[in-house]
C-alpha cells in the first residue's frame, strides 16, 4: 500500500531551495566572468533570500494559525553531523566549482538539480543552515511503534535543546507533515 501523499510538498521543495541559500551567497560574491554581474548577483541574490524569505513567512504562518501538535518522543537521535556533511560535502564543492564556461557551468548546474533531488527524497529538506544560526538542533524521533494513535513515520523536530528524552511530551509548530518546530 502506497504512503499517503503529503499535504506540504511545495514547503518541501522551498525547505529544499533555502538550504541552498548560503551557496548562492557565495556565488554571488564569488560571480561568473560568463554572465555579467549585473544579472549573475541578482539572480544568485533571488535564489538565497526568496526560498528563504518563504520558508520564514511559513514559520510565521504555522504560528499565527496556532497550527500545533504535541509530539511524544520514544527515541532521538541529535543529526548535528549532518550540518557538517551538509557543509562540506555540499556546499564547499560547489563553491569551488569553475562557472567560467557553459560546460561546466551546466555540469554544476545538473550535479545542483542531483543534490536537490537526494535532499528532497531523502526527506533532507530540514537540514537549513537558518535553522542553525537561531541555535536549533535537528533531532529524528522515532515514534513508539506501540502508541495505538500515533504516528509510526520518523518525524524531525527543531530544538533549542541539546537533548530530547523518551517518553517527553513536546508542543511543537507544524512546517511539513515530518518537520516540527518547538514552541
């Protein structure tokens, strides 16, 4: 039986867009003697603040809806590695990339769309370095496969916390179908 399809595909892919957000910074300053800075900034620009600036107003729109649930925690596990895979397994080679010619400009591109794609997939598309400067922390629960009620997907929930214990009972705001954010 197919997983029900879910409702925040679109909070998904600007999830997924805004966690690129540093890299198109760094494009920008770094720039492109291919296309001329006056379209190369500002649309490396409009990649970093745009996806970002709306993932902000959905985070401002969860809470002003009180769109709440209280997740109960079985097992967490801390994914602070996987702001430094995200660091330097994505953006740095892509930072170091040659954007001098239209080949290889359009094989940066192509590799881009390949990680975008395997964050979306994957179910990556928390992993935000926004979330990271406010000082939260990415924790996969696992919920109690027990809890007739519950969920029985993995979910991930953003905390200002360095640990979540079994059986804690948190007030979370909802951002996706598997992305919370603690009150």
């Amino acid at each position: 039986m197919k997983p029900p399809k879910e409702a925040f595909q679109f909070t998904r892919l600007i999830m997924v867009l805004s966690s690129m957000a540093p890299l198109f910074l760094l494009w920008a300053v770094r720039g492109s003697s291919l296309l001329p800075n006056q379209y190369f900034i500002p649309g490396c620009l409009f990649m970093a603040i745009a996806p970002t600036g709306l993932l902000l107003l959905r985070v401002r729109a969860a809470k002003t809806a009180n769109d709440c649930q209280t997740k109960t925690v079985f097992r967490a596990d801390d994914h602070k590695d996987h702001i430094l895979v995200y660091l330097f397994a994505t953006l740095l080679p892509f930072y170091t990339a040659d954007l001098q010619n239209y080949r290889e400009s359009a094989a940066t591109l192509l590799a881009l769309a390949f990680i975008l794609f395997l964050f979306w997939h994957l179910n990556m598309h928390y992993m935000n370095l926004l979330f990271a400067l406010q000082g939260y922390r990415v924790f996969t629960v696992t919920p109690d496969a027990k809890d007739a009620h519950g969920s029985k997907t993995p979910f991930v929930i953003l905390a200002k916390r360095t640990a979540l214990t079994e059986g804690e009972a948190i007030e979370t705001y909802r951002l996706s179908d598997t992305v919370f954010i603690q009150k």
